[in-house]
C-alpha cells in the first residue's frame, strides 16, 4: 500500500509524467486484490472517477482483449456519443487522451497480457494514475514510462494464518485446525486463492471493481469474476 501511495505525489515530483505502478507476480497471488484494495482506499483521491479494464491477458479461454476493443470500452466510460468515434486505432488513441486530459482519473488495466497491449490505453495526462497487473513484468513500461514495478510474492505463513483467521474468525480456525491447515497448504500463500475459498465460509465479501461515482464519475468494463490474479 505504502508504495502505491507514492502514486499519489505531485506530478512535478514525477516530471510531469503520467503516474504508473505494475503489480507483478503469478496467477492467483493476490495483484488484482491489491490493486481494488487500494483504488478503494483512495476514492477520495480521484474525484473524476476510476476506470477499471480487464484486458484477459491469461484468460484460459479466448485471447487477450485487443488495443482497439479496450478503447472502445474506454471511450463508452468516457461518454464518447458513437457516432464520434473515430474507425483509426491511432485516432482513437487521441480522443481517449482528449476526454481525460486534465481530468484526476485513476485507470485500473487488470490482467494484461504485455507491454504493448497496455501502452495506447496509457493516459497522457499527469493528472491521472494507472495501475497495471500481469503475470509478465512489463519492464517495456519502465524503459518508456518510468513505470514502477511491485512483485507480489507468497504470503508467509504467519500472514497467511492471520488472514484466514480474518476472513473465517478465530472461534472457526481453532475448532477446525486440520481444515484450516489444509486450506493454507492448497492455496500455497495466494492470497486471491485463499481469500476466494474462506469466503465460502463467511467473512465480508472480497474487493469489487471501483464503481461509477456521481456526478462524474466512471463506468467500469471487465467484470472483477474474470480476473486471474
């Protein structure tokens, strides 16, 4: 959370770029968790809304959403009338950095496959924050865009009982210690994995995808369920 939040500092800190974090690691460990988490905690830092894509870059069936299909997305959020909307990938490109110029904005790009599947859905604007996640590790994005990057790893074994125990409660983890131990052996320190599975015995809901905000704000495409990690 903390390194997410350097997201946040001023764009001359940043030289005027547009801020970028990619979250790393394997399928299920717990970036797209990480990344709602934070967008939620920080609703009140983006006053224009959030947007938030699932780009399928693993998905286990079907291929990666393309460039030209997320803008369209995009631009749909934006409340680009359809009849303006220009055919050329380039041009669409233009009127998607137009509409959010200016704008505090956080796009979320979950999933993505690589570099060159996020890049033309990069605001150009400082004013708007993206988060990325992939299995990949996107170093593109920081050779072109100093994005940072954040590798997400396994949960210890001390935090991966404290968030079962969180999710679940204490009373049920003490009463059943061999099922407790064995969910924390199966999901191996996921924490998407572990928390989807305990969720099934109670506890609050997981993280959804940030919502449309009034009066401005944004839609979301890309339902949180289709997510991989």
């Amino acid at each position: 959370m903390a390194e997410l939040d350097r997201l946040l500092e001023p764009p001359s800190c940043r030289g005027g770029t547009v801020a970028i974090a990619c979250i790393g690691g394997s399928g299920g460990i717990g970036k797209t968790c990480l990344a709602l988490h934070w967008a939620h905690q920080r609703l009140d830092q983006f006053p224009d809304g959030q947007l938030y894509l699932n780009l399928r870059g693993f998905e286990p069936s079907g291929s990666p959403t393309t460039a030209a299909s997320a803008l369209r997305e995009l631009l749909d959020s934006l409340g680009a009338p359809g009849g303006s909307v220009p055919t050329g990938l380039n041009a669409q490109v233009g009127l998607y950095r137009s509409l959010i110029q200016g704008r505090r904005i956080l796009v979320i790009l979950d999933n993505a496959r690589d570099a060159e599947q996020v890049m033309p859905l990069l605001p150009g604007s400082p004013t708007c924050v993206v988060i990325v996640t992939s299995r990949h590790q996107l170093a593109g994005l920081v050779t072109a865009h100093g994005a940072r990057l954040l590798t997400l790893g396994p949960l210890s074994a001390a935090d991966a009982a404290s968030l079962l125990t969180r999710r679940l409660g204490r009373k049920r983890v003490r009463e059943e210690p061999a099922a407790g131990a064995g969910r924390l052996q199966l999901w191996g320190g996921g924490a998407r994995g572990l928390r989807r599975d305990s969720g099934r015995g109670g506890g609050p809901p997981p993280a959804r995808a940030p919502r449309r905000r009034p009066p401005r704000g944004l839609a979301h495409h890309g339902p949180h369920a289709g997510a991989t990690g």
